[in-house]
C-alpha cells in the first residue's frame, strides 16, 4: 500500500460522495428540484480538469527552466486527462441544462467560455502532433500552455464574473454562498471534489508511467 | 355596460383566477422525489452506482499493478 494511499483515498471519498450524494436532504428549490444533485458529479469534473490543467502550466514551467523532457511528459498527459474530465463536464452539464434551462446549449458566457478554453487545450494537442522534434514539440508546446491556462482562467473565472451568468457565482451571483449551497451540501461536495481530483491525478500518473515505458522502449 | 368594458372586467376575473391557481400551486412546495426514498428504492440506484464506481476503481488498481510489473522489466 504505502504510496498507494491517495488512489485509495480517492476512491473512499468518491463513494462517499455517491452514498452522501443520493441520500443526504438537499434544499428543496423551484426548478432545479432534486437535480440538485448533480453539483456532487458535474462540478467536481470541472474542479479535477482545472487541476490538472493547473499541474500541467506547474510542470511546463518546470520544463522551461531545465528542458527536461520528464516535465514535458507530465504537462502532456495532464492536459490529455484533463480534456476527459472537461468532456465529460460538458456532456453532464448539457443534459442538466435540457431538464433546468431548457436548452441543451444556451448562450450563458460560462458555457461559451469553456467550450473556447476546451478548443484551446485541443489546440496544444494539435500543435504538439505536428512538431517532429521532441524537443522543439517540448519548448513550443510548454510556450503554447502558459497562454492556454490563462486564456482558461480568463474565459471560465473571470468573464463569467463580469457578465450575466445562468450560473451560480456569476453575475454577481453567490457561488457557494449560502444562498445556493447549505453546510450539509458542503459536507458531500468538497470531498467529492477532492476525491475526484485524485481519481484524475492517478489516471494521469497511469498514463505517464505509460509514456515513460514507451521511451525507454523506444531508445532502447 | 359596453363591450369593452365587459372585456376588461372579463380578464380582470380571469387575472384573479390565474392569481389564485398560482398562489396554490406555490403552496405545495418544490416537488422532490420523496417517495422514492421512503419506498426505500433510491438506495436500488445507490448500489448500483457504487458497484459501477467501486468495479472501475479495482480496474484501474489492476492496470496499476501491470504497470509496477512492466515498470520493473524496463528499467531507465
């Protein structure tokens, strides 16, 4: 076990987060009736995204002060994992806002805004698939991720913020402010959403540990 | 009584009705699925999510330890 303790604990608190999520009382509000649920599973896809797009701008940054391919790595498969979680945040979303908003897609900011930061971190995808060189794709790309993490923080944090929003927290709006959110939901959504940014850190390291195994066969 | 006046009285009863049926239907709350949790049927959809959940979760421990054996024939 040893240093497998935080996959373990990852999954403890998701569980957790599903027990709690179906069973806990929830406020009792128009519209959004029992779907209120769905803070416990969609939210969290975005937190865990966000995360390891934040590890992935960590470990560009690593790899501009040393050129050591080993961070460029990590920076690829984070963001590589990330757009998972952002898919699958989008696809959760798009099926609530059908039963609460009426639309599958609405022009709300927050979403047009994620859906640009999602093209965004494409983009890097695309960009490294088309440099040859391992280590000019490496400098190119961790260049290329420092604007996308802005531009992701710009179009889902800020933005958002500035406008009106269908969104809690935008517009001026309260995010988690007791309006939207009381304290039993809190004790199932911030576990849900730590134990969800492990599930994501471990599928990343899976797949890092994956890549490495490639290289060395590779070189060998 | 002219006909317009009949007209504005008529929607004016009919503003009153609507008024009421609002009134009422807001009375009885935010409809929640309180009868599937006292029937005990939630806790159904409960365990079968945590099967899906818990099923991936030893799949991925798996994958896991077939990486920590590949890890050890590849040395660096």
């Amino acid at each position: 076990m040893g240093k497998n303790w935080w996959k373990i604990l990852g999954v403890v608190l998701v569980s957790y987060s599903i027990v709690g999520g179906f069973l806990v009382p929830v406020p009792e509000l128009p519209i959004l009736n029992e779907t209120i649920r769905n803070t416990y599973f969609h939210i969290p896809m975005w937190f865990a995204m966000m995360a390891l797009l934040s590890y992935s701008l960590f470990h560009s940054i690593k790899f501009l002060a040393g050129f050591d391919l080993q961070h460029d790595n990590k920076a690829d498969q984070s963001v590589q994992v990330a757009l998972v979680l952002g898919l699958f945040g989008l696809l959760t979303g798009m099926v609530w806002a059908q039963y609460t908003w009426g639309s599958f897609w609405t022009n709300d900011v927050k979403l047009n805004g994620t859906a640009i930061s999602m093209l965004t971190y494409l983009a890097y995808i695309i960009l490294r698939g088309s440099i040859e060189d391992e280590h000019r794709k490496a400098k190119v790309a961790a260049v290329y991720n420092i604007f996308a993490w802005v531009m992701m923080i710009l179009f889902i944090m800020v933005i958002p913020r500035l406008n009106d929003s269908l969104h809690p927290g935008n517009g001026g709006n309260p995010a988690f402010g007791s309006y939207d959110m009381d304290n039993t939901m809190r004790i199932v959504f911030y576990p849900a959403v730590i134990g969800w940014i492990l599930i994501g850190a471990w599928i990343t390291s899976i797949k890092i540990r994956i890549k490495n195994i490639d290289d060395t066969q590779k070189y060998a | 009584m002219t006909l317009r006046n009949m007209h504005s009285n008529i929607s004016l009863v009919l503003t009153a009705i609507l008024f009421f049926l609002m009134n009422g239907l807001s009375a009885q709350g935010v409809e929640m699925a309180t009868n599937m949790r006292s029937e005990g049927k939630i806790y159904v959809v409960v365990a079968v999510v945590l099967i899906i959940f818990i099923g991936l979760a030893i799949y991925l421990f798996s994958i896991d330890k077939k990486l920590d054996k590949l890890e050890k024939n590849n040395p660096k």
